[in-house]
C-alpha cells in the first residue's frame, strides 16, 4: 500500500504543476520526448521528482534514527546542528569565495554538515556521548550558526539575495546533475542507517540491557551521527533546510508499526517522499502561475503538528 500510495503521489508531481499541461501532453514527454515545450516541462518535473523521493527519504530516515539516537520523540534534522552547518557553508561559499551555482556549492552545504556532525559527536562527549550530551551540543553549535549566518547575510547584500530562495528549502532547482551529485552519499546513508535498526532497539531499552544484549553503544551512537549527517547533509545541500519532514513522519509510521525500528526506518523511508512531494505540489497548485516553495508548505504543515506532539504527554520520551 504504501508502494502503491508513494507510486501516486510520484505520478501527480509530474502530472500537476505551475504551468498546465494536458494529460496528452504529460504522456508525450514521459514516452515520446521529441524536445516540444511540453515535453521539456515534464522532463524538469521527472528531475524535480527524482530529487523529491531522494530528499524526503533521506529526511524522513535520518528523523527516524535521530529520534531513536536521542530518545528524543520531537528530534529531526536541526537538532543536532546538521541544517545549521550546511546553511553556513553555503552562505561563506557565496560571500568569501564567489560561488554563485548549486553545482558550486552542493559541496560546501554537505561539508558543512559533515563538519558540524563531527563536532557534535566530539562536544557531546565521543566515546562517552549520550543522548542529552549530544542534543546540547547541537543546539548550542546551532544558535551559534544561525547568529553567523545572519551576521553575513545583513552584511552583504548579495549574499543576502541569492541566499534567500535556498534558505526557504524547494525542489525547483532539480536537475540531473545534482541528483547525480547526491545519489551516492544518500544510497550509503540509507544503508547504514537500515542496517542500525537492531542495535538502535536494543538501546531503546536502556544502556545497560542493550550492552546486556550485545549492543556496541558507542560504536552504535558513531553509526547512527554519520548515517544522519551524510543523509541529511545531502538533502539539505540539494534543497536547502526543508523542516518538520524527519519529524512528522516517524511519528505517523511509529503509530501503526509499534516501536519496532525494524518497521520504522524502512516505512519512514518510503511515506517520507510522500509528504515532500505532496507539499511540493500543493505549494505549486495554490499560487498558479507561480509556486510556493516546499519549505514553506512543510512548515505551515508541520507547525500544528509539532504544538499537537508537544501537547502529548505520552511523547514526552521514547
């Protein structure tokens, strides 16, 4: 089901856009691309697409195994500083050095959120790191970053303009390119990520019984901040800081799979892209014949969600 509903979803993002093609139309570049108007407009939508099922799964998987790291049920992406460092590095790249193309500085946002990673996982302690350690370093790195970010920002006005529409998170500039660029990070972040599910059970139940159980922590808790960084390091260097997706969805999975993060991760993984793209859509429906950015459709989603989670007493912990 969730195959068939992800399938849909997929389909309406090429279908349904700012500018209104025909179904004839939307068939013919899907099948028949001989370079008309048409079919130059499904192709950039097959790209946006792609990039949307890469980027949402991404966010979606990393969320899963943040909240598991942190035992922390209202933990995504930003709480360990990963978006922070990435919107950091994008901002010096076009200040100090001139990079004005994604292709430029896809690398700077993943290295940044590389580097903040590591240096979330060395304050919050390294072989000593704990979930609240690790979740305090994070924000700390992060309030920092942001106050850099706007320093440099009101500072230089041109980094201040091309800034904005990556800081908002959107999926229009999708290109093949930068899907190629992404591809290899993300498929090894999900794989390592996936393959952590058993020991991130087994410390769900405390440290003790999971070392009881035979768990690695240490080398579990190293795992889970690589996973995380490069999976969201990724999507944030294609998109920009698309919020609320590594939070909503675990959750929304988590209700009818139970605990188990053997289901978890996998189900988060495929119903994540759902909700990226369904937002996508939708902010390209409401303001025809221009588009509203995804980022700003999640967090207008994502806002009642959160006060709604934070409310529930039974999230208080994980």
């Amino acid at each position: 089901m969730s195959l068939v509903i992800l399938a849909l979803v997929a389909l309406a993002s090429i279908a349904i856009g700012a500018k209104e093609l025909s179904t004839g139309q939307v068939w013919h570049g899907l099948f028949q691309d001989t370079g008309t108007y048409g079919d130059v407009v499904v192709g950039e939508r097959i790209s946006r697409t792609l990039l949307g099922l890469l980027a949402g799964a991404a966010l979606g998987l990393a969320g899963a195994v943040l909240q598991a790291l942190t035992r922390n049920p209202l933990a995504d992406p930003g709480l360990l500083g990963i978006n922070a460092g990435a919107s950091a590095a994008v901002v010096t790249a076009i200040t100090f050095f001139g990079v004005t193309s994604l292709s430029g500085y896809v690398w700077f946002a993943f290295a940044g959120a590389a580097a903040v990673g590591a240096l979330v996982w060395f304050l919050g302690g390294s072989r000593g790191a704990t979930p609240v350690r690790l979740a305090l370093a994070g924000t700390a790195i992060s309030a920092a970053l942001y106050g850099y970010l706007q320093a440099i920002m009101i500072m230089d006005n041109a980094a201040l303009s091309k800034m904005r529409f990556w800081t908002v998170g959107s999926l229009a500039s999708a290109t093949d390119g930068t899907i190629t660029q992404v591809l290899p990070f993300l498929v090894v972040g999900t794989v390592v990520a996936l393959l952590l599910a058993r020991p991130l059970n087994a410390m769900a139940m405390g440290d003790d019984t999971a070392r009881a159980l035979g768990a690695n922590l240490n080398r579990t808790r190293a795992l889970s901040m690589a996973a995380a960084t490069v999976l969201c390091g990724a999507a944030t260097a294609a998109c920009g800081p698309i919020v609320f997706v590594g939070l909503m969805v675990p959750h929304v999975v988590r209700s009818f799979t139970g605990p188990d993060l053997r289901w978890i991760l996998p189900y988060a993984t495929l119903l994540s892209p759902v909700l990226l793209l369904g937002a996508d859509v939708i902010g390209r429906m409401v303001a025809r014949p221009a588009e509203l950015q995804v980022g700003i459709v999640t967090a207008i989603l994502g806002g009642p969600v959160f006060i709604f989670l934070v409310r529930r007493r039974r999230t208080a912990q994980l």
